[in-house]
C-alpha cells in the first residue's frame, strides 16, 4: 500500500514517514513485517485503502493473549473492516468526495470530537457525520477518529486520480524514459512524488525489469510494495536525470538566447495591475495549470483561478513597490472562502511583511514573492527557448 505523511504530505510505501525526522530507521524495522503502528509522536500517515488502517489490524497483547484470542478478534476486526468498507464505498459519491470539494475542510482540521461547540454552533465536520450516521453509518460512533481518517484517505485519492491522469503520458518504452518524460515536465517535484509515480506503474501492471514489486504489500500492512532502500536508488536516478535536464536547457538557452523575447522582473516591475494579472496568466499556463480570470470589477479579492489534478486555487495579485501587508492576505481568504476554493495563493513582484506572513501561515495561505515569482520567469523564459526550439525544427 501507498501512504501520505499528514506532516511533510509526501508519499511513501512505509507504515512510518521515512522522510521525517528519524523515519527511516523506524521504517525498515516496520519493513520487516511488523504490524504495529508508529509511535504516537511520528506523524501520521494515510494510506490511499482504508484497510490499511491501524484500526483494522490486529495489535499484539502478548503470546498468552495472542494464543488465545487473536483468532477471534481478528474476524471481529474482518467484520467491522468489511462493514465500513462497503458502507464507505456506498456513501463515498457523492457525499464524502463532494464535502471535500464543497466545504472547507482541510488535512489539519481535527476530528470533530476534539472541537468542542459553542453556544450552538456545530462544525461542517460534525454535521457531515450526522449526515452519515443517519444513513447507516453506525461505525461512525463506535470509532469517532474514523470520520477525519477516510475523508483523509478520499482526499488522498482525489490526488492520486489527477496524478495518474497526468503522469500516463509519460509511461515509454523504458523505466528511465519514462522518468525522463515525467520530470521534464513535472521538474523538482519528483522528490515529492516518486512513490506516486512507482505505485501507477503496480497499479497499471506496467513491467520494467529494473522495478521489483513485493506483492505481498498488497494485503500486508508491514510490508513495502518497494524498499525504501530502493526508493533511494530510484530517487538517485532521478537526480541525475534532472541534472541532465538542467545542464540541456541552460546549453539550449545560450545557444539560443534572445534578450527581446524575455521577461525580466524589472519588465514586470513596469506593469500596471492589470498588466501584471495577464502575465500572471502566461505564467500559470506555463507550469501546466488551467487558468481563468475573473472579472475586472467585484471579484471577491480574487484575481485568476487556476487548477491542476483537481485541486482548485484562487490567486490574489499585487504589483507593489512597496511591502505587501495583512489586507492581501485578508483578501485571498475571503477569495477563497467566498468561492470555495481548495486553496488560496498571493502573488507579488515584491516582499510580505512579517504580520503578512504570520497571517498567511496561520490561514493556510500560500505566498509567492519577489524571490520565487523570479524561479517561475525562469521556467517562462525556458518555455520561450523551447518553443523556439520546436519551431526551428
């Protein structure tokens, strides 16, 4: 099975983060077979399968308990897995896909028992188990913690069902072309998804020779789909791929570097508002999101929506030359609440200041400035080279 770190949110094949601070120690002791659940301080980790819960697994007591009642617990386990399974399966569309899509949850909301009510008011994540408990999904109340985790595991597969859609063009001949392909395109974010990418050539039953799978992973919690040792030796291979990218594009970009065809950020620092909205357009449209801007008057503080393996976002723009404060940020949330995005972003040719920052990062806002806007016009400017490229073919 494929697990996501609530902490760092990316991909592993370990029942505990190898990617966290002393994970990957903890993950080859878990490697071994062994199906006891991380210590309570490692972060968790949501598996694309609800079966895949700890919940479901039977934890040992000790030989003479094991002995004597593991058998029997263990089809009680069977029983209740296979229970919310098929009621999760039956209620999964539209009303546990269509709540993520539709409220304002998020992956750090906690359970709805450890929010407590006040004078009345009920969160959308307690109404929503309501709405399930009454038709029929009595499990909900036995296990209160189960509610967070599936909506966890319906968003992880709201992820991976637009990963695969778009990583199924690059699937070549050949294991490193195919890497190839996918992290030309994809570019840093292979350090993030590279289990991802593994799990879709198990799950499409795609063969390389070089990539082992351990079927048994498959109905063996403790057991990895690929090592993570492995995982290391793909992810190494991939480094050098990217390398070789990067060494490409910068011989393409002087052999064919042409300073009247570039934007620099002194160009961006002339535009007006407006002007920089439209470029900001070009921009997303390079890095392989769908775009579309709002009206120029009365947008709710939102400038452009873009949206990439269907996760939503809504953009906030402002060509300042001055420090960004608190109002943008403010502006991107309501943006976001208002129109019930998944995300919110500001964009800036210049700097937040700290209580913007704070604000942001409190409220789960995304902040892209003057440093970062300047890596997203060298992907645009790379994209002028490889469309010069093509055309001179």
């Amino acid at each position: 099975m494929i697990y996501q770190c609530d902490a760092c949110r990316k991909t592993t094949f370990e029942v505990s983060c190898p990617w966290c601070s002393g994970g990957a120690s903890l993950a080859k002791g878990f490697a071994r077979g062994s199906a006891a659940s991380a210590p309570s301080d490692m972060p968790g980790m949501t598996p694309l399968n609800p079966a895949f819960y700890p919940e479901f697994q039977y934890q040992s007591k000790g030989i003479l308990k094991d002995l004597f009642g593991k058998k029997r617990e263990q089809s009680q386990l069977n029983q209740l897995l296979s229970n919310v399974l098929e009621k999760y399966s039956g209620l999964k569309d539209p009303y546990f896909t269509n709540f993520i899509h539709t409220s304002k949850y998020s992956y750090s909301i906690k359970s709805d028992i450890d929010i407590p009510e006040n004078n009345g008011t009920y969160t959308e994540l307690r109404l929503f188990r309501e709405v399930l408990v009454r038709k029929g999904f009595n499990e909900l109340e036995q296990l209160p913690e189960l509610l967070n985790k599936l909506l966890l595991t319906t968003s992880f597969n709201a992820l991976y069902s637009g990963f695969a859609r778009e990583v199924k063009r690059h699937i070549k001949s050949t294991f490193s072309e195919s890497l190839k392909s996918w992290i030309d395109e994809a570019g840093t974010t292979f350090r993030a998804d590279l289990s991802l990418f593994l799990y879709y050539l198990w799950s499409t039953n795609t063969v390389f020779p070089s990539v082992e799978f351990d079927q048994r992973a498959s109905v063996s919690p403790g057991i990895p789909l690929i090592s993570f040792d492995d995982v290391r030796k793909y992810l190494a291979e991939c480094e050098n791929i990217y390398f070789d990218i990067l060494v490409d594009r910068l011989a393409a970009r002087l052999e064919h570097f042409d300073p009247e065809k570039f934007v620099t950020m002194y160009l961006v620092d002339s535009m007006d508002g407006f002007q920089f909205e439209d470029f900001l357009v070009k921009i997303f449209q390079t890095m392989g999101y769908d775009v579309k801007e709002t009206q120029r008057t009365q947008d709710q503080g939102a400038d452009l929506f873009v949206s990439r393996f269907g996760k939503n976002m809504v953009i906030q723009a402002k060509n300042y030359s001055g420090s960004v404060g608190n109002s943008a940020v403010q502006q991107a949330i309501s943006a976001k609440a208002f129109y019930r995005c998944d995300e919110a972003i500001v964009v800036t040719n210049s700097y937040f200041t700290r209580s913007a920052k704070e604000l942001a990062d409190s409220a789960m806002v995304r902040l892209i400035d003057r440093d970062e806007l300047q890596k997203y016009l060298d992907d645009y400017n790379q994209k002028i080279i490889e469309d010069f490229q093509s055309s001179s073919k």
